[in-house]
C-alpha cells in the first residue's frame, strides 16, 4: 500500500483519508502556488487544508510555505507519481516566491468547470502561456491557452504583443508536435496536423473581437 510508504502522512489522516493528503497535494501542485482556501474549495474538504496540517507538509518537506502561500516540493512530486499521476502531465515544481497568486484564483474556478480534463503549463521558446486549458465533452475537446490578466503597467500593450505570439504560434508545427505527445499520455485523438487549432482564453477586464481569442472576467 503506498500508505505504507509514507508513514510521515499517516497521523494526518485521522479524522481524513489518505486519498485526501493526496488529493490536497495534487492540487497544490497543480496551482503551483495556492492558499489553504483555494485547497478547501477544490478538495471540498477542510480536514486537510488546515492551519496545523498544513504546516505538518511543510515540516516534513511536502510544501514550502512564503507568507500563506503554499508551493510543492519534489517529494511531493514523487509521491503524486507514485500514487498514480503521469509524470508528463505534472509541472515542475514551482520556483517563485508566491507573487503569481493571482493566476490561482484563476485558476481554481478554471479546474471546477464543466468537461474540464486537464491544465498544462507548456512553454515555447517565444511564448510562455499561463496554461492550457483541455476541455473534453464525449469525443470532442477543446484546446485554450490561457492568459490570466496580471497587474502590470501597460497591459494592453503587452496583450498585443501576446496577439502577435500566438499568431506566430498557429504557424509553427512545434505546437501540434506538443499535442500530438500529450494527447497520448491525456488518451485523446490528436487530428492531423491541418486539422488542429486551439484558441486564447484571456481572463481579465480586456474586451475585444480578435480571431481566436475569448475574453472573459
């Protein structure tokens, strides 16, 4: 039993489950940065996303903690491989102070919507998304980059230049070679590559009619 392997975690499931740790954990590791309350909404739970217990994965080296802010480590990465998670599919462990809270709220309403599958955090040599949002209903899937608006001087500005990356993107065959790997470890049908397309999802108080983009508060 993978309890059995991590006997550091079992005084936390009283009163819980061990499912529950890693659920916790799972979650905080996909946000890459989380608050005890986003891990509440998202495990429907407050057995584990407590003060004490918390700070118990931060002392047995599962999170780091910078002022309220949670960031996974990677013993908690090899632990939600162990459990099951496909590596591919798990980021790295996150390496900032915690300032990117604000994708998180984000984020959080992201993972609770309707055919959600899966949040990725490609990069490109050129672009760097927020993420990128899979959308499954039945057969069909949607692929959304996400930018999350930040608060930053000259926004619009940087948006354009975003515009123009992700036009750039559209042309380059090294964004279907990314799908056409992680379709396979998500087991979706990757099309061929005339047939593939995805579409921005900006959130933010930015509005506007650009071609393939949504926009949305």
């Amino acid at each position: 039993m993978l309890s059995v392997d991590y006997p550091d975690l079992e005084d936390l499931t009283r009163g819980a489950s061990f499912s529950l740790v890693i659920s916790t954990l799972y979650y905080a590791h996909l946000l890459r940065y989380s608050t005890a309350e986003h891990l509440k909404e998202l495990t429907k739970s407050v057995k584990i996303a407590t003060k004490k217990k918390l700070q118990a994965l931060v002392d047995r080296n599962y999170l780091v903690n910078n002022e309220g802010v949670f960031v996974s480590t990677d013993k908690t990465l090899n632990l939600l491989v162990n459990s099951g998670h496909k590596r591919k599919l798990l980021p790295p462990p996150a390496t900032g102070r915690g300032a990117e809270t604000y994708n998180s709220e984000a984020l959080v309403k992201i993972i609770q919507q309707p055919f959600y599958k899966a949040l990725l955090y490609p990069s490109f040599e050129y672009l760097i998304p927020d993420g990128l949002l899979v959308l499954q209903d039945g057969d069909r899937y949607q692929l959304n980059f996400l930018e999350i608006e930040a608060k930053k001087p000259k926004w619009a500005e940087y948006l354009e230049e975003k515009r123009a990356k992700y036009e750039r993107l559209a042309r380059d065959v090294k964004v279907f070679n990314y799908w056409n790997i992680y379709s396979q470890y998500l087991g979706l049908k990757c099309p061929a590559v005339e047939g593939f397309k995805f579409q921005v999802l900006c959130i933010g108080t930015k509005k506007g009619a650009w071609n393939g983009w949504r926009f949305e508060n």
